[in-house]
C-alpha cells in the first residue's frame, strides 16, 4: 500500500481531495449520546456513509426503510480492532442493548 502523507496545513479547497465521514452533532452535543465511546460514534459515521452505497443500489426494506451490509469483520477490519470490542461499540449502538440508532 503507497505511503499516504497528510499535509500539515491546506490551502484552499485541498481539503476536498479527501474523504469524510460524517457524523452527526447531536452525537457530541445531545446528553442521550454523551455515554457512548467515541469509537462508537466513529462506527455509527461509517454506517451513515455505506448508507449511500445502500440508497445506489436501492436497498430498501418491505416499509422503506433503507438498510445496509457492514459485517463484524468489516468492523472489525476498519476499526482495527478484535471482534468482541466491535461487538461491544455495535451493542453501544444497538436498539435491544444501546441507544437505539441501529437495529
């Protein structure tokens, strides 16, 4: 893989050469989110972006709601991490055991 060298400033517009994961203001600012790690708020951006990957290719549940493929290794590979921390930050966001933003 070719070294990747990040700038020490940016001028102009040679910050949108790059990539950016979202991720939503209230997961910082709003109280109901201030216990989650903020390697879960990380994964919560990554699963907003394959979101449009999801929307391309019209994936799209019985009630409209879109959904989308991210499996525990892909986490797991992402995040550099081992498998039960990835399953931890998915419980942290999980509707059953979390704060509700994934099912």
């Amino acid at each position: 893989m070719p070294d990747m060298k990040l700038p020490s400033y940016f001028y102009g517009d040679e910050a949108m050469q790059f990539t950016y994961f979202r991720i939503p203001c209230q997961l910082i600012t709003h109280p109901r989110f201030k216990h989650l790690s903020t390697d879960s708020k990380l994964l919560y951006g990554m699963l907003l972006d394959r979101m449009s990957l999801s929307i391309k290719n019209e994936w799209y549940d019985d009630t409209g709601r879109v959904y989308i493929y991210y499996t525990v290794d892909e986490v797991c590979s992402n995040l550099n991490c081992g498998r039960d921390k990835a399953m931890r930050l998915l419980a942290e966001l999980d509707t059953g055991k979390g704060v509700g933003l994934i099912e």
